[in-house]
C-alpha cells in the first residue's frame, strides 16, 4: 500500500486491532440470521510525510451509507460545543447577514441550527440519507452528496462560495484526502476561512486511545501532516487551537494560499516544534499502541470476568463506534456484556455489530438495576457520569474501559 497523500510505500505499522465490521453498521434482528461483512483493521504509518492511515479494505460509501445511525445533536455537551463554535467564528470573522456558511459533513443540522437562528445563510453537505434528514427537519439547506472537487467546482459555478467552512471530525473520514482539501480550497471566496477539527493522533498515541480507530476513520492527523497536506493542495495553516473534545482534538484554520488574508499565527509553529521534539518524526514514537492496546484488552475481559464470577450484573452505555472497536478486539459478546443502551431511537433495538450485542432504551437500566454500568464513550464520561447519576440510587457504580479499567 501507498500513502493515500504522497504515495510513498508505507512500512511502518502502528497497530493491528484484527478484523472487524464498519464500527456503525448496526444489525436489525433480521440480519442476525446472516453472516456479516468484517475486515482488517490495521494502521500504518507514512514516513515521509507522517500521515497515519488505515489500510485500503473499505470504500466510504459502504460505511456512510443510507442507515449510518450516527447522530451528533444526541450529545449535550456536543451542541454546547457547536453553539460555542458559531458564536466565536461570527465574533471573529464578523459574519452576518450578507456571509455565506457551509459545513462539510453537517450531519443532523447541530451545527447549522446556531447559523441559522442567527440569521446568516448557510447549507450543509451530508452524503448520509439519515442524517441529512434530521438535518432538513430543522430547517437546514442540505446537499445530500460526497464532497470533494466534483462537488465544490459545481457549487462555485452555483455562486456559492463561503465566507466560512465548517469542518467538525470529517478529515480523518475521507479516503481521498488530496481531492477533499482541494475541494476547500476552491470553495473558499477569495478571502475565506476553513476550520477543521478532528482528533490529535498525539492525544490517541500517548493516551492509548486505541478504540478511536475504526474503518470510518481513513486518517488519524498530527498537526505536522496536515499542514503538509494543506500547502500541497492549496491552503495556508494561519491558526490552531487545542481542544479537550474527544479526548483531545485540534481546531485548525486554514485559508487560501493565494488570497488569504490572515497573518500565522505563533501557536502553529509552536504546536509544530512540540510534535517534533515529542518525536512525531521518529519511527520509534509509533512502536508501543500495540502493546497497551493489547494490556488493555486483556485487562478488560478479565474485569468482566470477575464480575461475572462475582455475581455481578453488568450494563453498558453508549453504542458509540468507539466501543464497537474494543468489544470486537477484546471478543467480548453478550455472555460477558449482556446489553448496551443508547438514548439515539436510531440504534435501539437493533445489534452491535461483530459482537451482536442488543442496544436498548436507557429505560432499561432504572427496570433492571444493574450493578456496574461501563461507559463505553469514555470521552463523555464526565457528561454521562451526571447524566446516570441516578444509578448510584440502587448501589450501582460507573466505571470506564480505556485506557484502564476504572471507577468512577
């Protein structure tokens, strides 16, 4: 395999998590009769340009498609996080009325729903027929398509070029990258500004965040990688800021290189020389994933086996991608974890894929009482702590997986 951005042979593995179903391709009890569709999940590493990435063994379309359950407003803290976004960027860049915003990746309208009550025009793209629905309900202006060159020259002799692009966790999702940046760059007005968030691979390296791997995720981005990215297909890395969500992410701002307005800021070089001396250029950096992946695995299913022996009954919460990921490296099935409940009406009732195990209401834990309740969307955990705070009526403890075992 080549670097899906500079082409150079990739030999430097970071992680193999075995094979595995698309992390949301949730089963309907019908599919349960059939055999399911799994693949290797293995990352390598480029060593000339440093990007991370899967291995090629699944096309976008097969996992954002007609049924893709994930939905981003189901999330408080996530639309916090949207409403804050909006009111910075209009702050910033003096957006108003008169300004065109476009999200690439828009999902289910909670980002564009603050763009709107504002009064500023605004559309989305969403390839996934679900979430762009949800997105249309609120009032949203969709494009229900795949974005990359096709799209965005289409939409520029449309006359609607943005004064803002919104890009919230869609980079690491696109097999081509080369094609989606540059779709950016030819999208922007003259003067326009992108922002892109997405997890910070240090963050998943150093805090063995193993489990944010998975086969929608094509890409895992340092910011060293992206601004090589960016420069080779057009745009200029003018400011970045770090962010706690996802367990650590990065907001990067970009402009066109050759009409950008904006002068660089000092965090980018700064952030920049960090990733240099941390030895984010140093095939050592990327050799010990495999190892506490594999410590954390091992550690979990013997925590449910305890509590298995102990007569302990075990619930999970959140049928987050994320925990698709553990479950199926760990092997664990239904014996050990026997349901997972969800507030998304679009995953209840249906399965987990690869291990199979039953999504229900969050109803479900006030009737059955369970005596542990394990976060699988640790990233949430703080959030979901308070929002399950009634489970320590009945004696119940929540505890989170990764990157140990641990009570909260």
């Amino acid at each position: 395999m080549n670097c899906r951005h500079c082409a150079a042979p990739l030999h430097l593995p970071l992680i193999d998590l075995g094979k595995a179903p698309p992390s949301n391709a949730y089963l309907e009890p019908a599919a349960l009769a059939r055999p399911e569709s799994s693949y290797p999940l293995r990352v390598m590493v480029c060593e000339q340009c440093w990007l991370v990435q899967t291995e090629d063994f699944t096309r976008a379309d097969e996992v954002f498609n007609a049924d893709y359950a994930y939905f981003s407003a189901y999330s408080a803290s996530w639309l916090k996080h949207a409403e804050r976004y909006v009111a910075d960027m209009c702050a910033r860049f003096e957006l108003n009325v008169h300004s065109l915003v476009a999200e690439v990746a828009a999902n289910d309208g909670y980002l564009l729903q603050y763009v709107r009550a504002r009064g500023i025009p605004c559309y989305g793209i969403e390839p996934t027929a679900s979430t762009a629905a949800a997105a249309r309900a609120r009032g949203i202006d969709i494009i229900e398509a795949f974005f990359g060159m096709p799209l965005a020259t289409a939409l520029v002799e449309a006359g609607r070029q943005a004064d803002l692009i919104a890009a919230n966790n869609v980079l690491a999702h696109v097999p081509d990258i080369n094609d989606f940046v540059r779709g950016f760059t030819a999208l922007l007005k003259p003067q326009g500004v992108a922002t892109f968030e997405f997890p910070q691979l240090r963050s998943l390296i150093e805090g063995a965040q193993f489990d944010t791997i998975y086969h929608e995720h094509f890409s895992y981005l340092s910011l060293t990688a992206v601004e090589h990215i960016f420069a080779a297909n057009g745009l200029h890395v003018f400011d970045v800021q770090a962010l706690p969500t996802h367990g650590g992410s990065l907001r990067v701002f970009a402009q066109r290189a050759d009409t950008g307005q904006y002068p660089r800021a000092p965090v980018v070089d700064a952030l920049l020389a960090d990733e240099l001396a941390a030895g984010m250029k140093d095939p050592a950096y990327y050799s010990g994933l495999q190892a506490r992946a594999e410590q954390t695995r091992n550690g979990l299913v013997a925590w449910l086996t305890e509590c298995r022996k102990a007569g302990l009954r075990v619930a999970g919460y959140g049928a987050a991608a994320k925990g698709n990921t553990l479950l199926n490296f760990a092997g664990i099935t239904r014996e050990l974890l026997p349901y997972v409940v969800d507030r998304n009406p679009a995953k209840q009732g249906r399965f987990l894929p690869g291990s199979r195990i039953p999504v229900k209401t969050e109803d479900t834990l006030s009737e059955d009482r369970p005596d542990v309740v394990v976060l699988l969307p640790w990233n949430l955990k703080d959030e979901l702590a308070e929002q399950l705070a009634y489970v320590r009526k009945w004696g119940g403890r929540l505890a989170v997986a990764v990157p140990a075992v641990e009570w909260l």
